[in-house]
C-alpha cells in the first residue's frame, strides 16, 4: 500500500505543475491575463472552477464528520449556501457585469468614493479573513489525509501542503486554476460517487442498511429534514439569515469568474449550473457520513471518519486513488482563495493605496505575495483548528457583520452615505472583536443581531450627515440597467 500511496499522489502532483507551466507565458503577459485570464473564459472554463472551488475537502470531510455525528440533517449547514446563491445569480450577477467590476473592493469604492475610498480596507479585511479560513480548512483536510495515510505529523504534513499549493498557483495565476480544476473536478467526482458505492457495498447493500438504522432506532439520521419538521424550518431560517447572508454578497472567488467570462450568458449560467450541481453533489460527504455509521467504524475523531473506512475496509491500490480524488476536491478549494487574496492584496490595496502607477508586473507582483501570506495564515490556521465546520462559519459570519449591510444599501438605498458606512463597519469590527475577545460563542442569533445593529448605525448616521449625494445611478433601478437581463440568452 505505501508503494500506492506514494506513487499516485506524486503523478497528481506532477500533473498539476505541467497544467500550471503550460500557462505560465501567456499569464504573465499581462496583469490581466494573470489574474483574470484576458477576460476570455467560456462557460465550460467558468463551470468547472466553480465546482472545484466550491467543493473543497473542508466541505467533503467537514460534513461527512457533521454528518456521521448528527444525521443527514446537516446537508443543510451547506445547502443553505447554495439556495441564497440562486438569489445572488438572479439578482446581481449581470448587473456585476454591467459595471465591469473588477473585486468586491471595487463595487464598494465605487458606490461608497469619499475619505479616499478608506471603505476598501474594512471590505479588504473581512474578505481576507473569510479567505483565510477557506485556506484553513482546505489545509486541515488535507493534513488530516496525509498525516493519517503516511504516519507523519500533522504539522508536517500541513507545511508540505502549503508548500504544494503555493508553488503552483504563483506559477501562472488564474490561468493555473482554471486549467486545474477541470482535472480536478472529474477526480474528485470520481472519487466522491466511489466512496458512497463502496460504503453501501461494505455494509451489505441497500436492505441492511436500512435494518442497521431500524434496529438501533436511528431512522432519523436518513432523513434529510430530520425528525422534526419544525426544527428544521427554525434551523433553515437561522442558517440563510445568519452566516447565509454572506452568499447574497458572494465571495472574492465568485466576482473573479464574473468579470473573467466572456460574455453575460457565460457569466450567469457558468454560475447557475455548479450551484444547481451542489444541491445534489452535497448530498454525497452527507450520505457517506450517515451510511459510514453503520460500518461502526469508531474513529479516534468524527472528521476522520472517511480516512478510517479508505485505509481499513477499502483495496490499497483503490484506497490510494480514492485518496487522490480527495486531495484534488482540497487543493482545488485552496488555490482560489490564496488566488482571490492575492488579488485583494495587488488591486484593493497596494494599487489605491500605495503605488497606483504600479506596473503590471509589480501588480503579479504583489498577486503572488498575496497568494503567498495566505497560505501561510491558513496554514497557521490549519495546526490551530479544533473544528472545520466551525471556523466555516466563523469565515462567513465576519464579513457578514462588517460588509453585508453596506452592500445591500448599495445597491437599494439612496440615503447611504460613505460616513455611516464608514460607521457601521467600524461597529461591525468592533463587535466581531468583543465576541472573540469574550469567547462568547459566535452563533446564528449572535450574526443576526450584530448585523441588525450596523444597518441600524449606518442608516441612522447617513441620515443624520446628510443622506447621499454620491453616485445614485448605481441604485438597483438606475436608468443605467433598464438594458440589462436578469437571465441572459
């Protein structure tokens, strides 16, 4: 089995930097090129990045764990993601386009100019920070893989991942992303319908799983809503409306593919597609959690379940590429967020802030410092993580605090005003800290309410200085979009 496990991963490796290398002359013509492909990707190009950004080994091995202790109720801690990104698709995505926005930093600058657009630090934080721990958990995942398969530290095993990761996306930027994760993107689907048809095997097919549930009085576990009804719905409710609220937004990653298509129609369906996918492909790490409780399989901990039933109860040539798969679901997930940092770092602040002559290659540059401090924050954050799950949330409930209300006033209020925005995002800041210096549990009903008060400050306080008298043809239903399709064709 070391032979195996050895040999398969080192020809995915190597395959990753020969797909990275044969960009490397066209990315590093342009800053343009480097991080958004000379806005030229199709819809094939936008649709398999998506996927293998979204469906990263904190997700696979984050919810199998979740799904393993608690049932197949927990599809819903992601799901609930996928459902307010139909809203994002639908309501913003061509207007995105309209603008030609670059980042998130931009739109914001955008709408929100005054005291030299000191609104993109706040947005560049919390970005950064939700990015990070994207990076963390991507990290983790792996470091768990390759710690439990080679008997290595855990630490180690997360520095080499880091290592791995950074090299090859510095290598040609986006370009080194998309081609890679259409490779990955098959692996990794691959590997997730094999490890769901090997569990049913394992266990004696279909019929004894269901006697297993019966007879210890578990049915509940397969259910998706759960055994409770009511339940449920309240869950749902805090999820879209808590940490949930950060997809209406979307992430650094999304406004990349967004301005890198082609065109409207490959923009909007390149988006709407992978979602609509998730909401099914989710449903794999959920069933392979719930199916591996009944292999009775006790792993030392419940994020280590998958690895526990690949190395015990699977061939080793077949748990080798299997291992492969997961790897490639990981890798796919942390290339774009150290990528979108990296972007944050060149465009958002070194750009309008330090050296706006900065030449395109001074702007790769800073794409791969960025992409570079990353990594190494999330590897920090990978040796320190207790829960994968957990700091999922913790990344989106932090932008969520401190960003979320200026968006939405952006785009459907005229009386918002850089200064409440200014205020509001400083009180979001604040409080996200009170919350972490207090150790006082960041949940749903925490979110919601810290988010409730910074509309409530930003509104009052752009009322109070005067309302806006910035840019009002960017509200929702200026005269600039009456041309513009909610769904192109």
């Amino acid at each position: 089995m070391i032979n195996t496990l050895v040999l398969f991963p080192i020809i995915y490796i190597v395959v990753l930097f020969l797909l990275s290398a044969f960009f490397v002359k066209r990315a590093l013509n342009s800053y343009e090129e480097y991080t958004l492909c000379g806005r030229n990707l199709t819809i094939g190009y936008i649709i398999f990045t998506y996927l293998g950004t979204w469906v990263g080994g904190g997700t696979i091995i984050g919810l199998a764990g979740r799904a393993y202790d608690h049932g197949a109720v927990s599809y819903w801690v992601f799901a609930s993601s996928c459902l307010v990104s139909f809203l994002f698709a639908f309501v913003f995505i061509t207007r995105i386009r309209k603008l030609k926005l670059n980042s998130i930093g931009d739109m914001f600058a955008k709408r929100y100019p005054q005291h030299n657009e000191a609104v993109r630090m706040p947005v560049a934080f919390s970005l950064v920070v939700r990015n990070v721990t994207m990076i963390g958990m991507q990290f983790a995942a792996v470091s768990y893989l390759v710690s439990y398969a080679f008997n290595i530290s855990f630490a180690l095993s997360a520095v080499i991942t880091f290592v791995v990761i950074t090299a090859y996306t510095v290598l040609s930027g986006f370009w080194s992303i998309v081609s890679t994760d259409i490779f990955q993107g098959i692996l990794q689907t691959i590997g997730l319908l094999l490890i769901i048809w090997l569990c049913v095997r394992a266990v004696g097919g279909t019929d004894d799983l269901m006697s297993f549930f019966v007879e210890t009085g578990q049915e509940s576990h397969l259910k998706i809503m759960g055994g409770n009804f009511g339940k449920w719905a309240k869950d749902m409710a805090l999820y879209m409306f808590s940490f949930g609220m950060f997809f209406i937004m979307g992430d650094e990653c999304d406004w990349e593919r967004i301005y890198a298509a082609k065109t409207d129609k490959a923009a909007f369906w390149g988006f709407l597609i992978p979602v609509t996918m998730m909401l099914i492909i989710l449903l794999t790490p959920t069933y392979i959690g719930v199916f591996e409780k009944a292999l009775e399989l006790e792993p030392r901990e419940s994020v280590m379940v998958v690895y526990t039933f690949l190395i015990n109860m699977v061939t080793p040539t077949l748990a080798a590429f299997i291992i492969v798969t997961l790897l490639a679901a990981m890798m796919s997930s942390a290339d774009s967020y150290m990528f979108a940092t990296g972007v944050i770092i060149s465009n958002d602040i070194v750009k309008r802030f330090f050296k706006k002559d900065a030449s395109d290659k001074e702007l790769i540059f800073w794409t791969r410092t960025g992409i570079v401090v990353s990594g190494v924050i999330g590897l920090i954050f990978a040796i320190c993580l207790e829960d994968i799950v957990k700091l999922w949330i913790v990344g989106m409930a932090v932008p969520v605090l401190i960003v979320i209300p200026a968006y939405l006033f952006a785009w459907f209020s005229n009386k918002v005003n850089t200064k409440g925005v200014l205020v509001g995002m400083i009180f979001g800041c604040g409080y996200t800290l009170a919350i972490i210096v207090s150790k006082t549990p960041l949940d749903y009903m925490a979110i919601i309410t810290g988010t409730v008060f910074n509309a409530a400050i930003t509104y009052l306080t752009s009322v109070v200085t005067g309302g806006n008298d910035e840019t009002p043809e960017m509200n929702y239903n200026s005269q600039m979009f009456e041309d513009t399709k909610q769904i192109p064709r």
